[in-house]
C-alpha cells in the first residue's frame, strides 16, 4: 500500500492535503500513474511512499468497520 506524497503533503486525488487519511491509498504502482500525472503539475518531485505499520493498521481496522 502506498500513498502519493509531497513533503509532509498527501494527494487526496485533486490536491495535497495534510491528513493521510483523506489520501489516496494505492494497492499498485499502475493505479498511481493517473494521480501522478496530475500531482506532478503541482509538485514535479513528488513521489510515491509505502505507508508506515501505524498507517497501514489504523486504515485495515477503518476498512473493517
């Protein structure tokens, strides 16, 4: 799982945001390629980061409600 990130910014699809979890998570590196054409007009040094354990956790447990 991974997120699309600038600096301490996370892409929620149309705009970086600083809440992660209003981010897009992605299962692949394909399904980023739409949002990262987008985000690179805003940030060309964007980039692609794994979640850490707490993210990963905190969104499994929301998945499951």
């Amino acid at each position: 799982m991974m997120f699309l990130k600038s600096g301490e910014l996370y892409w929620d699809g149309s705009a970086f945001q600083a809440d992660y979890r209003k981010g897009v998570v992605f299962g692949a590196m394909m399904a980023a390629g739409k949002y990262l054409r987008q985000a690179n007009r805003i940030d060309p040094k964007c980039q692609i980061v794994p979640l850490t354990d707490r993210q990963g956790r905190e969104i499994q447990s929301i998945q499951k409600r």
